[in-house]
C-alpha cells in the first residue's frame, strides 16, 4: 500500500494505540498515504471540531472556513452552519492523529500528514461534547451527496442506530472509507 518509507523530519511520531500497525509496531507516516502527490483527499473529522489555529493543522484545513460543516447549528437553527471551531479540544485531537503537518518540526506528524482535514461538527454544544447521532447521520449523508470527501473519522461508539448505519453503508456503497 506505500510505495515509500519516508519518515517526516523534525518531529515526533505519534506513538499510542491508535498508531500501532497489525503486528504491533508503531505505524509511521507515510508521505504518499493518501495517495499520489497532486490527489490527497480530504479526511472529514466528524467530531467536536477543529481548531483552524492550530499550528500543527491550520495548513491542513481544506478550503475557506475548513469547507466543512456544523450540522448542530444546521440541525438547530442555533449558529452558524461554517463555524467549525473546535467547542471541546478532542476533535483537533482527532484530527492532529490524522493529518498533523510533517515536516515542520513541530509537535506531531499524522498518520496521512499530506491530506487536508474537512471538519464536521457532530457535537452537543456543552462541555461534554456528546456525538448526536442525527448530526452524524446528516454528516454522512451529506458527504455522500457531493461526492466528498470519501475519508470519514468518527471517533464515537455507536451501536445499531438504524440512522447512522444506514447512512454508513450508503456512504461506504458510495466509495467511501
């Protein structure tokens, strides 16, 4: 699946139980894990948010406004529905795991530091960042229909909503990983 082993520069890999391969080595980032040089897809993070600030992920934000979505503000009418601010700290957690710049010596590298990030937030507005699963049944879908991007991280346990799985399978029909 890599055709290269190159190891970004200046940085620390991301060594937890998320980054461990199947025989239990720590995975490291690869500058082609997304794909060719000019094709990296987006990863949508479907979480609290992202903080477009960050060091280490501002770079890595797609488009105006993270050209992502706050589908609590579009479900709610509360908001603004471009506001992808992170309310609770985890989803620029999630979001440096999988796409933190490399090469910059700074914090972290990625596991695909060469992709943009597209953050969905699926969040309550408390501090406790609870997923709402019509949030992210509404995320999947609207990923779906545009096409893009084919990459979801929702980093929640859900266990048989009827909604989330169905909008899953579509998604996953649809091309999407």
């Amino acid at each position: 699946y890599y055709a290269t082993n190159t190891q970004p520069g200046g940085v620390n890999l991301v060594g937890s139980w998320h980054s461990t391969g199947a025989s239990g080595d720590i995975a490291e980032p690869r500058e082609n894990a997304c794909g060719s040089v000019n094709g990296h897809p987006n990863i949508a993070i479907l979480d609290s948010g992202v903080d477009r600030d960050h060091p280490d992920l501002d770079d890595n934000i797609a488009g105006v406004f993270g050209s992502g979505r706050n589908f609590r503000s579009i479900f709610t009418g509360v908001g603004e529905w471009r506001d992808v601010e992170d309310v609770t700290g985890h989803g620029t957690r999630v979001a440096g795991v999988a796409a933190a710049r490399g090469h910059n010596g700074l914090g972290v590298a990625g596991a695909a530091y060469l992709c943009r990030i597209q953050p969905f937030v699926i969040t309550d507005t408390g501090s406790s960042g609870n997923g709402n699963t019509a949030y992210v049944a509404m995320a999947l879908a609207y990923m779906r229909q545009v096409g893009a991007p084919k990459i979801a991280v929702i980093p929640f346990q859900m266990h048989d909503v009827p909604g989330v799985v169905n909008e899953a399978a579509a998604f996953r029909n649809a091309g999407g990983i």
